[in-house]
C-alpha cells in the first residue's frame, strides 16, 4: 500500500468511526423536526483570522454520509481567511446538512488551527532571514495523525515522519538499550539491508560525547535533543565539517519564542510538538443559507 492508499484507508476508518460515535442509532434531533424531503444549503463562515485545510476532508464527509450532495469550494487549502470569509457552500437535503454539520466543523477546525500555527512558525523562520524549515512530530490525536500532518504541510511546514514505518529515528531509550550510537546505527543498517528497507536512519544525540560518535558513523540526519543555541551553533559547525551529508535538526522544548536563535544557529529542521498536541482550533461555523418551508 502506497502512502496515498493508506491515507484514504485511515481517513475513511476514522470517518466512519466519527459517524458511528455522533450518530448512533440516529441523529434523532433532526429526524424529530426536520422532513426527509426537505431541501437547503449551508454556508460555511470564517470567524477567525488563519489558514484554512481541510477541503478534501469535508468533501468526504458530506460524500461518505449523502453522495448526493453538492459542495463548491470558494475558498481552498492553504489561503488565507479572515472573519466573514465563505469558504465553501454544500447544498442538499437537510438531514443531511445538518448530521454532518458538526463532524465536518471538528475536523475543518482543528486542521484549520494547526495550518495556522504551522504557517506562523514557518513564516517567523523566513522573516528571520533562516532556511530552516519547521517539522511536526507523533505527538497526534490518536485516529487524526494523517489528517493532522496534513494540515501542518497545508500550513508551509513539514512531516517529521508519518509514524514508525517510514523512517527511522533512534532515540534515547534506542541508544541506551543498544549500548551505545555506534552500535544503534549499525544495527539500524544492518536491519534495512537484511530487510531490503530504504528508510532514513535518524540518530538523536544529548551531548558532544554522542554527537562525535554520531557524526563518525554518518546517519542521514543528527537530532540535537535540548541543546542551547550556543551549543546547537557549534554542534551544526562540527557536522557541517564532515564529508558526509548529514541533515541537522534541533528538539526539546523549543517554543515560538525561542525558536530563531536556534534557527540562526544554522540547523536545517526544528521540530514542534505544540504544532498538533496544543494546538486552537479556528472559529468557524456552518450556517444555513436558506431552507424550504416545513410542510406541517
């Protein structure tokens, strides 16, 4: 299964699991009131200044729940919206508009939200006068990792890694049971070849001590876990003399507002957990833009 495949996969799992949490046997709210003819359109209205995602989402929403109704985009992923701004009208029966109103609203939000923070990181980076790009982590609501990740490349940043499968990231607990970098490296090569695996090998090291054996046994990329600026500038200047092409990435507690010295300090990635485990959703609503008469 290619990375597109498993993404529909999981985004249609969590669709379908979202439906069955909300609607239960019935949605009887609306079924109480509402007749099953009668037709309407919504309109959903921006409420909140940020960067909308999440327009392949809605669609399957309204799609997987009532094929039939009709959705137009005026707004699409990654644009810039502002209060008052429609970005999309769906049009159909009203059941149905408004079954899914608020399924569509969690996920639009919430992506909205992280598309947000990860341009304003992003952007901070690029005015700052750095190359450094931003990256997400696995810290994800549970179910919403594809969605979430989507979001953050809406938004100008950059996927870390999809989950464990498609990178390989040895980290502290890695390195300390393996008895060392040099052995957590190796072995991580040797897996791949036995295994017939291309996967980048990532390797996160506390101190300088780590960081000469890392630099010696030439991963793909090197993750400098809680290091100071000052220490991140001289770490970067180390790999950087290195024959090999080693990627650079900071991590630990790095926050919005401590973020450019690090980026100054040269590295090529600093990665944020806060872009999915804290981020605010974006204020938005679906509102109905006219209805039929209730036939009593």
């Amino acid at each position: 299964m290619n990375y597109e495949e498993k993404e529909k996969t999981l985004t249609d799992r969590l669709i379908d699991l979202a439906f069955a949490e909300d609607i239960g046997d019935g949605d009887h709210t609306t079924l109480c009131c509402i007749p099953a003819d009668a037709m309407g359109e919504s309109e959903l209205m921006i409420k909140e200044e940020g960067i909308f995602a999440g327009e392949r989402a809605a669609k399957e929403v309204f799609h997987r729940f009532d094929p039939n109704l009709k959705v137009t985009m005026h707004k699409h992923d990654g644009d810039h919206v502002v209060p008052g701004d429609i970005v999309l009208s769906v049009a159909g029966k009203e059941q149905s508009l408004l079954t899914t109103e608020r399924l569509m609203l969690n996920i639009c939000q919430r992506m909205s939200g992280i598309a947000t923070m990860a341009h304003k990181y992003q952007q901070a980076l690029i005015d700052a006068g750095t190359k450094t790009r931003v990256l997400d982590t696995r810290k994800t609501t549970p179910g919403m990792r594809m969605l979430e990740k989507e979001a953050v490349r809406i938004g100008g940043g950059m996927n870390h890694r999809i989950g464990l499968f498609d990178m390989i990231l040895l980290k502290d607990n890695h390195i300390d049971f393996c008895g060392g970098v040099h052995n957590a490296i190796t072995r991580a090569r040797r897996y791949c070849a036995d295994k017939g695996l291309e996967l980048k090998i990532e390797c996160e090291v506390r101190d300088f001590k780590e960081l000469e054996q890392a630099i010696a046994e030439a991963p793909d990329r090197i993750m400098f876990d809680n290091f100071t600026p000052a220490d991140t500038k001289r770490a970067v200047e180390l790999v950087r003399r290195s024959p090999a092409h080693i990627e650079t990435e900071s991590s630990g507690g790095i926050t919005f507002d401590t973020m450019i010295p690090y980026a100054k300090a040269g590295v090529d990635f600093i990665s944020f957990g806060a872009l999915t485990h804290s981020v605010k959703a974006l204020d938005m609503s679906l509102k109905a833009k006219g209805s039929s008469k209730l036939k009593m």
